[in-house]
C-alpha cells in the first residue's frame, strides 16, 4: 500500500513538471564567465640565456624583465653587456628592440672601461639607423655613457656634435633628446661650443612645438645650474612663455624666472611702455604674481609655491599681493615740481576757473591698457581664495616664508590668515593655525582677530583644537580684556571637550608666562577674590578652578605682586598641585608664614648619585654578603632618588638597574652547587631559575630603554649583557638535557658585536672580555660545551665590573610612557556580548622611544592571557621631539560570558623580538619566554569589562 501511494505521488509530481504555461518567456539564465589571470614573473633573477634569441615576440619579454633585474654586479653584468652587444650588431631587429636595448645599456654601464667600447658601436648605430626613435634613443644613451665615472670629454663633444647635426630636423623626439643632451654636456668654460649651445636652446624656446620648448627651457636650466651665466634675452623669452598656451612651458619658463631672478638680483629691467627700471628680483617676483591667476591649477600651485621661496623683495611689492587694488593705477605721478616745470616749458598756466584744469594731461593709447597683467596686485589673495585645495595650501606656505622675513608684512597678512580659519576644507584650517604659530613671534593679536580665531576651539578636529592652544600659548595678546576672552574661550572649550584637559593646560600655562601683568589684573576675577568678604573655597577637583591656578601661579613667578593677593587655602591648593602635577606649576619663593610644610627642599641630588655609584664600584674587594648588603640599599635609594629629582630619573633608574644586575650576578654566583640545578631542593632551583630569567629581562631593558648614553655607558651595557649571555650558557649546558647549540650562537653574535663596537670607539676591554677573545680565538670549533668550559673560570675570576661616572645624567633618556585615560580609579563598566568587541578609548603620551613600530598594547585578560596590539600608525603623532601621543581605541573580547565584571588590564609595551634574535627562534629545541623581548613603558590600567551571554529572540 506504501509502495502505491508512493508510485502516485511520485507520478503526480512529474506531472505537475511537463505544465507549460503560457505567456512571455522567461528571461536566459546569467552566466559568469571566469577569466584566468596569467601567472606573475619573478624578476628576481635573470638568465642570460632567455637573450639568445632573434624573435622579437620572445626578445622584449626578456628585455623587459632584464629592466626588472637592474641593478647588476659582477660577473652577471659583463655577461648581459656582451649579450646586449649582439643583438645591437644585429640589424635585422625590429626597432622598438634596438631602442630597449639601446636604454639597457645606458642603465647598466656606470664604469668609463666599459662605457668606451659600447659608446663607439651606439655611435656606429646612429650612422646606419634610419628610425627616428631609434636615434633619439641612441643620442640619449649617448649622453648617458659620455657621463660614466670618470666623464671623458672627447665623447661628450662627439655626442654634442651628434645631437647639433641633428637639431634642424623636423621630429620632435629627436629635437627633445638633442636638447636634453647639450643642455647636460653643456661645458662651464665660455668658447665657441657655449656660445653654440647657447643660440640653439635661445632659438628654440620659440619653436613651434611645445615639447621643444619645453625641453629649452628645461635644458637652460640645467645649464644655469653649473654656473653658466645666461644672456638677457633667456629672461625675455622665459617672460613670453609665461602666456603660452601650454601648462607644460609656463611650468618651465616660471622656475627659469625664478633661477634667472636669483642669479642676478640687482639687475636693473625696463619697464615696458616706459623710460624707468625695476629690479630684476622685482620683476620676476611681479611676473610670477601674475601666474597665480593661471588656468591650470598645477601651474597656479607652482606660482604659489614659488612666491615663498624668493627673498630680497622691495616692501612695496609685497605690500602690494595683499591688495586686490591697483596703487595708483600702477602709473609714475609725477612730483609737484616736475609738473610745474612741465606747464612752465609748455607755456600754459592755470587761470583758476576751472577744477583740476592743472592736472597732468598724459595722452594713454588703448591698446597699452591691459586688465589682466596687474602685477603683485592681490596674488596672495588670489592662491588663498583659489577653489582648490592644493593652490590655498601652497599660498599658505607662501605667505609664511615671507612673513618670517618680514615683520612688517606678517601684520599685514594677519587678516587674511584669519580668515583662512572659516575654509571648508580641515586640512587648510590646520595649515593657517601651523603658519600662525611659525609666525607668532612677529605678530600681536588685536581683540577682534582674537574673537576669529577663537571660534576654531568649537572645531570638532582634535588636531585643529591642539594645534591652536599651541598657537595661543606662544603668541603676544595685545590687551587684558583679550586675555579674558582668552581664558573663558579655553575654559569653554574643558567644558565641550574634556579630553583636552592636558593640551588646555600647557596653553594656559605659557599663557600665564607670557602675560603676567594682564593675568595680575584679573587674578581677583579669576580666583573670585573680595577684598572685604571671605568667599567659599573652591575644590581641587574642579577642572577649571585648576586651568586657572595654572594661569594664575605660572603668571606670579615672573610678576610677584600677585602672591599678596592669594588667600591662604590658595596656598593650599598650590602645594597640592606642586606634588601632583610638578611640570605645570613652578616653584614661588612664597614666605616663611606662606610657606606650605609639603614643599620639597631641594638638595644636591646630583652628587648623591655620584656618591651612591662611587659607595658601589668601592667594593670590589668586600665580601660576598657585604657587596649584596650594599648593592640592595644602593638600589633602594637610587629608586627613591628617581622619584624624588625628575631631572635626574632616568639616570637615577638607569644606575638602578645596572646596580639590581649585579645583585642578581652575586646571588647566583654565590648559590652552592649552582652549576648542578639537580642537586638542589625544587625551592632552590626554582630561585636560581627565576633570578637566572630576571637578569636576562634587566640587560635586555638596560640595552634597549636608555638612549643618549657616552660610549663608555654604552661599552658598560654591552659588557654586562655578553656576561649574562655567557652565564645562561653555562647554567644551561650543565643543568639542562636539551641542545645549547642556539644559546652558544647567540652569545658568539654578541661577543663579535662587542668586540667590534669596542674597535669602532677605541675603548678598551676589561679582564673578562681579553680572556674571552683570547680563548675563542684558539678554538678551531666553537661547540657549546667547549665555550661553557671557557667562561665557567672567567665568570668565576672576574666579578661585574661596578658602572662608572655617569658623564652627563641630565642628559639620559629613559623609554616612558603615561595613559591618560582611561584613568585607573575607573568604575565605569565596558558591558558587550560574549564573542563580540567593545572599544575602550586610550589617550596616552609616549617619550624617548627609539623606534614608533615597536609600540604594542598589551591587553591582559583575567585568564592571565595576554593580547599584543599593533596601534595605526595614523593615530600615534608626534608632540614634541622624542614625546609621541597616542590617541586609539582598543577593541576587547571575550569568548564566553562571566559572571561579573572582571578587570582587564592595559598598557603600553616596545616589542623588540626582531631585532633581538633569540636561540629559541632560530632552534626549535626549545621556547623562549615572549617576555623577554617585551619592554613594559607604563604599569597596567585597569578597567572593568563585563562580557554578558547572547540573548535569543522568543
């Protein structure tokens, strides 16, 4: 029965298949056609034997990939000059294949032996070849060989005589590379073959084709360049090119302008439609002036660009590209006395009856009036005013190099810089607050540029924002309402964006140092001082109360008449802030009654730590418990001498450690038994492991965290690290099963590294490193355990040396960082689902790191596993010199939900596993800690995160 229903629903079905219904037919099926890509060659290596062929198809795909191949050394390049010899011999090639390898030549020979067999047979090509391409190619080689180290002149007045026979053809390419060619061999010396050269490149910047002109003008170029001195009528050509109707010449006649201007500045032009003269600096300047209004944007942006890089112009031409209007119609008037004279040699006086009926009546011909040639009239304003992009940016650079040269004009420029502040495009707003700040110290802000410029902090850029509190800290404000407007324009720009917490108070600091007199008149409405009544004491934790204390006591130091005027929990307040943040509050010589009992005395912190280095490399001769007894409390003062004299920090941490290294070398050397691990108890192995692990995480920060050291500190580092290489080698062959073969390379690396650096400095080697050389240079096969066997005595014989004077602590820098936010008392909860990401947003400053790509976030999740991240290089900037900020969000995830809110750590690492090459890399006997290449900049920051399990839908 189940068979039958079956068999009918199955019969059903295929009936319901053959229904054909009717009405349009249905549209053709889509089909993807697939192409498959040809495979990409490997240019790496080229084999000349792919040249030993005449068919061209077969010939330029060799030829093309031998161009790849470039450069060639050696062997190889004889090989493939030879090759390329035969088949320029062979005339039956098609001519594209004689041009490629024509060019082929002249990249690969550098050498005058080679060069001269080669040039003859190019040479002999030019006589029999009837292909333009070919001959323009063979007069470009040709130059190209006449140039190989040493230049031989014969062959390069055969070449200037070869592209001269050539230079009344009617072809372009071959006009173009003759051109090219005598403009480069053109010779220094005045003669007969400069003054040909000279007529030929004059005569042909008015050639019919463009690209002909072009090549002169470039070639006039290239021959002012060796100091060839160019004829008056080069600037009159170059003049008239400037209204040629291609991009191309005008590109090439403004740089010959400029050179032109440059090599002669003083030299006197006519005016046209005139009997006066101008300089030539200044006509050259008005003529590129007149460039800026071009049709070409490329052009337009080239003027611009080269409007900044001229100097010793008259004043009244750059006065005159701020003004759109003409000055006098850019007509002479004529002085009082001249036109006396005038009316006294014609005969005629003036009978009073009519007005103006003395005036100069000179006769203007309509065709010598011209609305377009204005000069300099307005071209700054122009290019800044210009719809593109690139054209505001370069009149922008414009006007900052010439302001920088010119008080006068940087306040003239003032206004249009302002208003460059309104331009819809970020990228020009940035670059008119970066002209600004270069310029800030020729200008003084009136209030209602002050009120312009401020709009800007309302700027949702980051970059705008911080770079105007730059600008404002640096400039001089004109008035003390100015300041106020200031100072309440910062404070509101705390309170729109808070993150510019750091940045407001930098600016504000300088602010205070800039202005004390201005910032005294308002210290008793900025602090709320009556002098009658006592007002309520504002808290610590208000962010603006602190932007202006930091206004307020960087102002006092230089005008000390504001400290009377402080109230007593102001003082409070600044010895809170002193211990806090040291770097944004000075110290004030406040009075005995005044004075707050935190402030630090200072003390001669410096011979401390010299007195403290000193106390260490005494005691050589001491016993093993009393140099371990002294090298710990070295390490503990050194520690709190760091936190105590910031100048000194790095160099305090950097004696420190190397102090901590030779605690740990004595602890391990003084272990019993610590050359046989296996005879210890598991609490003794385990002890001497981890100390063996941590003095090889110390020399590895010494190595790499402090820079700026003497060669001595550096030879000191270097010493210290081959010692504790040459101690885990030993460790490892007598403690261990496994291959020391990695660890014994490692050490050899570094030994001929120090042995080199040594040589290269002059420096010499202590005991230790002379029986180290000696004996290594006897073994015929450094095997681990005959290295071991060598630096087991040595290390034994000679302790660590103690570090000496440091020659310039002041001067050490350390690696550092700080994170900023997310701030480390933190209760806010980062809530996601499990297997998704949240952002956590990291604000933090990075100092003194050798290398930017090094920096890594490290995320540690309570599950004590840790995630490496590599910050974009577009969110790390830099601040200062050395100082970084880092502005990113880190993306944190979890796999599985928890059940609460756990805290996840960050913070800032270098990761130097690359350039550190370790063993456990190159071997896979065994695994190297990841840590070990891993230097920590911050202590980790802690922030809750909470990952909550996927809810499904009903």
């Amino acid at each position: 029965m189940a068979a039958l229903l079956k068999k009918r629903a199955l019969a059903e079905y295929c009936q319901t298949q053959t229904i054909v219904e009717d009405g349009p037919k249905p549209a053709p099926t889509k089909r993807l056609h697939l192409v498959r890509r040809s495979k990409t060659v490997d240019h790496s290596e080229f084999s000349t034997s792919s040249l030993d062929t005449t068919d061209p198809q077969q010939l330029l795909p060799a030829l093309v990939s031998l161009h790849s191949s470039l450069p060639l050394t050696g062997d190889s390049q004889i090989e493939v000059v030879q090759e390329l010899m035969k088949l320029l011999l062979n005339d039956t090639l098609p001519p594209f294949i004689t041009t490629k390898v024509l060019a082929l030549l002249a990249n690969i020979i550098t050498s005058h032996a080679q060069a001269q067999p080669v040039f003859e047979e190019v040479m002999r090509v030019a006589q029999r070849t009837k292909s333009k391409k070919v001959l323009a190619q063979v007069i470009h080689s040709a130059c190209a060989l006449s140039q190989c180290i040493p230049p031989d002149p014969k062959l390069q007045d055969q070449v200037i005589q070869l592209a001269l026979s050539h230079i009344t053809t009617t072809k372009f390419i071959i006009l173009v590379r003759s051109l090219e060619a005598v403009g480069t061999l053109c010779p220094g010396e005045t003669g007969r073959v400069q003054s040909s050269i000279m007529n030929t490149l004059i005569e042909h910047t008015s050639h019919q084709d463009n690209r002909v002109r072009t090549a002169a003008f470039n070639a006039l170029m290239v021959v002012q360049e060796k100091g060839v001195k160019l004829p008056a009528e080069v600037y009159d050509s170059a003049c008239k090119a400037l209204s040629d109707d291609y991009q191309c010449v005008r590109a090439a006649a403004l740089f010959l302008i400029k050179v032109a201007a440059e090599s002669d500045p003083e030299r006197l032009v006519p005016i046209p439609d005139s009997d006066l003269h101008m300089r030539l600096v200044d006509h050259a300047f008005s003529q590129i002036c007149n460039v800026v209004n071009d049709i070409n944007v490329r052009v337009r942006t080239q003027a611009a660009s080269l409007l900044g890089s001229m100097s010793g112009i008259s004043e009244k031409f750059l006065q005159q590209t701020l003004d759109k209007k003409l000055m006098s119609n850019m007509r002479r008037k004529p002085s009082a006395h001249e036109r006396a004279l005038a009316m006294l040699s014609s005969g005629e006086w003036s009978s009073g009856k009519r007005w103006a009926d003395d005036a100069p009546k000179e006769h203007v011909e309509a065709d010598s009036v011209s609305i377009i040639n204005t000069g300099s009239c307005g071209a700054n304003v122009h290019g800044l005013e210009d719809e593109f992009l690139e054209v505001r940016n370069a009149a922008l650079d414009a006007i900052c190099s010439l302001a920088l040269n010119n008080a006068q004009f940087a306040n003239q420029s003032l206004d249009f810089l302002v208003d460059m502040f309104n331009d819809e495009i970020e990228e020009v707003r940035l670059k008119a607050i970066q002209v600004l700040q270069q310029i800030a110290g020729h200008i003084i802000l009136r209030a209602d540029q002050l009120e312009e410029i401020l709009h800007a902090l309302k700027d949702a850029s980051l970059d705008i924002r911080e770079s105007l509190h730059t600008f404002l800290g640096t400039t001089v404000l004109s008035t003390i309402s100015s300041v106020k407007i200031c100072v309440s324009s910062l404070l509101d720009n705390l309170r729109r964006y808070p993150q510019d917490r750091r940045s407001i108070h930098r600016c504000l600091r300088h602010v205070g140092q800039n202005h004390p007199i201005h910032v005294q008149a308002l210290v008793s409405q900025l602090l709320a001082v009556h002098p009658y009544f006592d007002g309520v004491e504002p808290s610590v934790q208000d962010g603006e109360y602190i932007c202006k204390l930091i206004l307020v006591l960087n102002a006092a130091v230089q005008c000390p008449t504001i400290l009377p005027l402080l109230e007593q929990h102001t003082i409070r307040h600044y010895a809170y802030l002193r211990d806090t943040i040291p770097q944004l509050v000075p110290v004030l010589k406040l009075g005995e009654d005044r004075q707050p009992s935190r402030e630090v005395v200072s003390t001669n912190t410096l011979r401390f730590l010299r007195e403290s280095m000193q106390r260490v490399s005494s005691m050589d001769q001491s016993s093993t418990k009393m140099r371990m007894t002294i090298y710990q409390t070295v390490h503990s003062d050194l520690v709190k001498l760091a936190d105590i004299d910031p100048a000194l920090s790095p160099a305090a941490h950097f004696a420190a450690l190397y102090t901590q290294c030779m605690l740990l070398f004595t602890k391990i050397l003084s272990t019993r038994n610590w050359l046989t691990p296996s005879s210890l108890s598991l609490q003794q192995s385990g002890a001497l492991k981890s100390n063996v692990d941590q003095l090889l995480k110390h020399t590895f920060r010494l190595r790499h965290a402090f820079t700026n050291l003497s060669p001595a500190e550096e030879a000191s580092i270097r010493n210290l690290r081959v010692r504790t290489l040459a101690l885990q080698l030993v460790y490892v062959v007598h403690g261990s099963t496994g291959s020391a073969l990695g660890l014994c390379d490692n050490f050899l690396e570094h030994t001929e590294a120090l042995h080199r650096y040594l040589t290269d400095e002059k420096l010499s080697a202590d005991s230790f490193l002379e029986a180290v050389f000696a004996e290594l240079s006897q073994l015929e096969e450094p095997r681990p355990g005959a290295v071991a066997r060598i630096l087991q005595p040595l290390l034994l014989t000679y302790p660590v040396p103690a570090l000496g004077p440091i020659t310039n602590p002041a001067q050490v820098h350390m690696c550092s960082a700080e994170i900023i936010e997310p701030q480390p008392d933190s209760e806010t909860i980062h809530k996601l689902s499990a297997g998704l990401v949240v952002g956590v947003h990291l604000d933090s400053e990075i100092s003194h790191i050798p290398d930017p790509s090094t920096l890594r976030i490290r995320v540690a999740y309570p599950d004590h596993s840790t995630h490496l991240i590599v910050p974009p290089r577009n969110h790390l900037r830099l601040v200062s010199p050395g100082t970084y900020r880092l502005l990113t969000t880190v993306l944190i995830s979890a796999q599985v939900s928890w059940s609460e809110a756990c805290h996840v750590g960050l913070s800032l690492v270098l990761d130097l596993s690359d350039q550190e090459v370790l063993s456990a890399r190159r071997h896979s006997v065994a695994k190297a800690d990841d840590s070990a290449t891993i230097i920590q900049l911050v202590k980790p920051v802690k922030v809750l995160v909470w990952p909550k399990s996927i809810r499904k839908g009903i």
